[in-house]
C-alpha cells in the first residue's frame, strides 16, 4: 500500500489485519470529515473535492461519496457530534486531515473550529492539541 492509501493512527494497512475497531474507526473518519465540513451550514466546492479525493483513495465508491455530500445538510439522522476513536493516534491524524479540510477554503469558521475542539475533547487530547495544529497549518 504506497503512502497516500495509508489508514489513519494505529490502524494496520492490511486488510487482513484490519479488526473491527479499525474498521469501526475508518467509518467514524469519513463521517466525521463530513460532520466538519457541514458545521458551518455549507458545502463549500474546495472541502467537497478534498473529502472527495480522500473518500476515493481509501476505497469508496465515487457514487456513496457523491450521493452521501448531496444529502449531508438535510439529512436528519446523521448524527452531528464528533465520535470517540479507539487510538489518540487515529484521533490526532484525524484531527491533523481535519483541519487541513477545514481550511481548504480559506477560512476557518468559528463553528469549525468550535467542532474541531469537540472532537479532541471527545477523543482525550488536549484542546491546545488543535490550536498547534492550526498554527502548523497556518505555516504551509
């Protein structure tokens, strides 16, 4: 598997090793990306076409990912608080992918940034966690 197909933390890069919290926290990945990129009540085109090119590269189909942004706004049921994931690994790249998603438009909006601190709050890291992630990105 080269790089960029990498998954997220701790999780093996085998199939055949996957368990089913990796499997549990590969799900929770994308639809927490999805979560952030909905939190400020808009899809922005430069967050969908990110989303949309990590989606592909770990293995969903380019159809679910299309149909899954179309419907993200109005649909009721998906849930829209952050997930706890199995490693602080996982939840430190997590946030790290997030943020880059996050800024991909050129703004950091304050219900992104409010959702961001969630998550690691959520996930037992540090709040100050996301503010030297944000200030990293601000570098780039």
């Amino acid at each position: 598997m080269s790089r960029e197909n990498e998954l997220p933390g701790n999780m093996s890069n085998s199939i055949s090793a996957l368990t089913a919290e990796d499997l549990q926290d590969m799900a929770h990945y994308l639809q927490m990306l999805l979560q952030l990129m909905i939190a400020d009540g808009h899809l922005h085109p430069a967050e969908q076409a990110r989303f949309k090119e990590y989606a592909i590269r770990h293995g969903y189909a380019e159809r679910f990912i299309d149909e899954t942004m179309a419907s993200a706004l109005t649909n009721r049921h998906m849930k829209r608080s952050p997930h706890r994931f199995h490693s602080q690994a996982t939840a430190m790249q997590f946030l790290k992918d997030a943020v880059q998603l996050a800024r991909c438009d050129g703004i950091l909006h304050d219900e992104e940034r409010a959702w961001l601190e969630e998550a690691a709050e959520v996930n037992d890291l540090d709040a100050e966690d996301v503010f030297l992630i944000l200030a990293d990105t601000e570098k780039d």
